[in-house]
C-alpha cells in the first residue's frame, strides 16, 4: 500500500497545477491526506454506500468523489470539491494518478519481496530464474550487497532516504530485513573496482549520518554475476558487519575482502580458541593486565615495535616502556620485541576479543 505521505506529497502537487482542494480517504471513510483546511484526520459519513455502489464516481454535497481500483476492489477515494466539468476532469486524473502510483508500489513490492526472498535462500533455483524473468530482473549482471545497519527512526523512512540516493537506478534494490538492517542490492559496472564498491558504501554512509544523525555501519559483500550467489554475497556482508564490530570498532565502512585474519578467527571452534589461549598466557587470564600494560602493547603495535617511537608517543621514558616489556614477559614467557612473540600475542589479543564478544551473547 501507498504511505500516506506519498498520497499527501502528490495531492499537495496536484493542488499546486490545478488550485484546487483535494482528499484522500480509505474505503472505511478516515481521511488519510488532504490539501483541504479542517479536513485533516477526519471521517467521512456513509462512504461504505459509495464504496458498494456500482458507480465509479458521484456527487455529494458538493464534493465529487471517484474509486480508485486495486484489482477491482476500491482501496481509495478520492474527494474534490466542486461539480463544475473541470472539477470533474481533475477528479479523474487525480484518481487515475493514484491508481498508477498503487500499481508501481506493487511492483516494487513484488520484486522487493523476491529479492528479499532470494537473500535469505527461501527460493528453489528453478522459481529464482522463473520468477526473476517474470518480474524483468536480468540473471547475469555484477551485483553485489550493502548491508546498512542503524538506529531505525519511526518518523524517518531511511529506506527511502536509501532509495533518494540512487534515484536513477531501477536495477538496485533496496529492502528492510529487521528493524535495524537494510539491504541494497547494487548493480554495479564490469570495470568497477574495490575504490569504486566503497565509494558508494561511502556515499550512503554520509547521506544517512546526515539525514538520520545516528551511528551508520556498512558491510560490503563480494561481487557476483549471478542471481543464485546475491545470498551468498549477503552473507559476506553479514559477516563482515560482525567481524568488523569485533575487531575494527573504529570503521564504520568494512569491506568482506579486507577483513583480514579477524575473518579466520571468526571461523574458529570457541573450544580450539580457549585452547590457544591458554597454551600462549600459560594460566594467566587476561584480567591480570591491567589497561596501563594493554595501552603499551597497543601501542607498540602500532608502531611496529619500535620501542623509540612508542615510547614518545606515550609520553614515558625509554626505559620505563622496556620494564612494561619485560614485566608482560616474566607474566606470558613472550618477549614482544621480537617479531614472532610478538605474531603470538597480537593473535592472542584477537581470540580473547572474539572470545569476550561470544560470550557476552551467552548472558
């Protein structure tokens, strides 16, 4: 069905061409958009007589009103004052916009039900091809999948704000999975590439932080040629929104591709991870470092083990970032400032992060 702020936003179009008042109202009578002052919200008396009657179209007390159709069964009525010719013609054109605008949503709504069909792999492959023909959705095209997740606005239709973004591109698609996530399906060029694919995550990205003003995460599946593998792509993205959250907290834009080894962690037995973790801290649990010791490994990380450059940037004294070093290997038996202690315990930091994440859904 029509929002009603599409029927209110066409109307208001309406009025402006012809100058004339202009309502909506559903077959039980409630008015649901108006241009007409007072109007607003109220309920029309008897219209269930009109709504059964033969007739498309008939004058009332000064106001003619005209059935708009969904398959034969009358979904709107459009009301106009005035009984003049002219009042009649606007009438019907009004009438006949909306029973256009009805026709195309349901469309939309039958290709975005398959698509969201089709993403969660509830079609045979025989009724994806069948239906997608029916339906002139081509097979063959590079798609690939945006996962958008946010804080959802009841007043706020970010889908359509999604929709705004890509006004000329009938190909892609866009639909809600849950209250949270929205999926666009993007069609997207042969020669379009990694800088390419973010560029777009990166323009919905910006329109909805400004739009919504809420926090916005993207997740970029891979690119696919066929209809069958869309899911597949969904997935990626799905993954790559949750791997991201665990060990990218800072990006708010991440890429299925470049996920790096916090994909193979993911992937893991939480039985093999609590494994390695004790084999590398040999008893020791990770709530025995304190965040001071934390922060210096980061730290050094970051720099890759540099203890000159990680020590200016933490403000310390050379010497005081070495006893950290070796207070953490007198605790775990690694010495990171060397390259393959050091391999170990980053790997380490992940699992116990990927681990803190898994358990946090278990309460």
């Amino acid at each position: 069905m029509i929002s009603n702020q599409i029927l209110q936003s066409t109307i208001d179009g309406l009025k402006n061409i012809t100058r004339r008042e202009l309502s909506v109202c559903e077959r039980e009578g409630k008015i649901v958009a108006t241009t007409e002052e007072g109007m607003a919200n109220t309920t029309i008396e008897n219209i269930n007589i009109f709504v059964s009657g033969p007739a498309e179209n008939q004058l009332v007390q000064g106001y003619q009103y005209f059935k708009v159709f969904d398959d034969n069964n009358t979904e709107y009525i459009v009301l106009i004052k005035g009984e003049d010719e002219e009042t009649y013609r606007i009438g019907k054109i009004t009438a006949f916009q909306i029973q256009n605008l009805l026709v195309a949503y349901k469309e939309r709504y039958d290709r975005d039900n398959f698509i969201k069909n089709l993403l969660l792999d509830n079609l045979l492959l025989v009724d994806i091809y069948s239906r997608a023909k029916k339906l002139h959705i081509e097979n063959n095209v590079k798609r690939i999948v945006y996962l958008i997740e946010t804080e959802i606005d009841k007043d706020l239709n970010v889908v359509e704000i999604v929709r705004s973004i890509f006004p000329t591109k009938q190909k892609d698609f866009v639909t809600a999975v849950d209250e949270k996530s929205i999926i666009l399906v993007k069609e997207i060029k042969e020669k379009d590439g990694r800088e390419e694919i973010e560029s777009i995550a990166k323009t919905i990205y910006d329109t909805l932080t400004a739009e919504a003003m809420s926090n916005v995460y993207i997740a970029i599946g891979t690119a696919v040629m066929d209809l069958k593998n869309v899911s597949a792509s969904y997935k990626e993205a799905k993954m790559a929104l949750e791997v991201g959250k665990i060990f990218e907290e800072s990006k708010n834009i991440v890429n299925y591709e470049q996920l790096g080894i916090g994909r193979l962690i993911y992937q893991l037995p939480t039985s093999l991870c609590r494994m390695f973790i004790n084999e590398v801290l040999h008893g020791v649990s990770m709530d025995q470092f304190d965040d001071e010791t934390l922060v210096t490994v980061n730290k050094f990380f970051e720099n890759n083990l540099n203890v000159s450059e990680t020590s200016r940037q933490l403000y310390i004294h050379r010497n005081t970032l070495v006893y950290r070093l070796d207070k953490l290997q007198k605790m775990t038996g690694l010495d990171l400032r060397n390259f393959d202690d050091a391999i170990i315990f980053k790997i380490m930091l992940m699992v116990s992060k990927y681990m803190n994440h898994k358990d946090s859904f278990m309460y």
